[in-house]
C-alpha cells in the first residue's frame, strides 16, 4: 500500500497541472476511490495472498510480514513484490517527466510574451519539485528494496536502518507537498525580517498553524 500511494499521489499532481482538476474535483467519490483508497485495497489483498499461501512472518522489524522468508519454498513471491516496486517506480518517473514536458510546451508558446528571466521558470519549478518527490520515495523505498533483494541475508545494522528510513515515507512526503508554499511565503515576507523569524512565519502560515 506505501509504494502505490506514492504512485497515486504522482497521479492526482498529474491530473491538476496537466488535465486542470481542482482539488473540489478530486474529492469526488470516483476519484478517491482510484486515487486514496486504491493503495488501501491492493495493500489488503496483498496481505490476504501472503495468509493464504502461509507464509506471514516476522521480518526482524517492526511489524509482521508477508513475503516468503529465506528459507521458504515459496521463493517467487519476493520477486512478484520486487516486480511491482519496479512497476511503480517506473510509472513514478514516467508521471514526472510527462509533467515537466506537458509544462514546458506550455511554457514554449509563450515564449515571445515573456522576458528572458521569466522564461522556463515555470517548468524549472515542477522539475525541481518532481525531483524532490523522486528523491523523497526512493530515500524511503530504496533501503527496503535493497533489503529485498538481499532476503535474509542483510546483516542486523541494515536492518535497523531499514527500520528507521521505512516509516519516513509520510514524513518525506509531506516535506515534498509543502515545500512549494513554504518557499512562496517566503517570499512573501517583508524585507528586513530576521532570518529566523521569517522562516517561522514562513512555517506558521505554510502549516496554517494558530498564532499564539
């Protein structure tokens, strides 16, 4: 279910900037469903595989899971798992770069309108912000995968690592969501704030926090 969020949530980023869904439109029952509750269900019947084939297990870390072991007979279900990890990082990458090409040719026809400067920020924008969610799935994912491929064979300290950077996803991912709108209210600052108490409004009002 964790990888194929982060499939879905490159999707709905597709869907508004390149086909112009308004967050009201991707609130709708039809959406959500393929969007928010599809990595729900895949996570569920992926689980119900690994009881029905019995092979569930501790996995040294912090939770129960149901790949095949090193010992099991049952040695293709780490590859199927490894198989559909690559399908998702293969249509996470595909999402981003038809973004950045749907901004840029956008960008383009533009071109005799803008000055030199105001040219390409646009898409210079979305590729530095699909890069960092690239990087935010992959600084999570990546251990795992590595894990993965190794089966049981990972010393005890990796495993540990794994643990820590695995639960992070959400973490990272937010990080990704907000970073765009904590940078325009920087921007938005009066000059001569202090450093420090623009990047805390900056926070405040990027978080929608209460003021004291």
């Amino acid at each position: 279910a964790g990888c194929s969020s982060n499939a879905t949530l490159a999707f709905a980023y597709w869907f508004t900037v390149c086909k112009g869904k308004k967050e009201r439109d991707l609130k709708k029952w039809k959406w959500q469903i393929a969007l928010v509750y599809s990595p729900w269900i895949i996570g569920f019947a992926d689980s119900l595989v690994g009881i029905g084939f019995e092979f569930h297990h501790y996995n040294r870390l912090w939770f129960c899971d149901t790949l095949s072991d090193h010992y099991s007979p049952h040695k293709w279900r780490p590859k199927s798992v490894a198989a559909l990890l690559g399908v998702v990082n293969v249509l996470i990458i595909g999402v981003m770069v038809s973004l950045i090409r749907f901004v840029y040719t956008v960008e383009k026809k533009t071109d005799t309108h803008r000055s030199d400067g105001e040219r390409r920020q646009r898409t210079i924008e979305v590729t530095q912000q699909g890069i960092w969610f690239i990087v935010a799935y992959m600084a999570a994912w990546l251990p795992a995968i590595i894990g993965l491929a190794l089966l049981r064979k990972s010393p005890p300290s990796y495993v540990v690592f794994i643990a820590c950077m695995y639960p992070l996803q959400g973490f990272f991912n937010a990080l990704v969501y907000f970073r765009p709108k904590y940078i325009s209210q920087r921007q938005q600052m009066v000059p001569g704030s202090t450093e420090r108490a623009s990047r805390l409004t900056s926070m405040i009002n990027t978080l929608h926090l209460p003021r004291a």
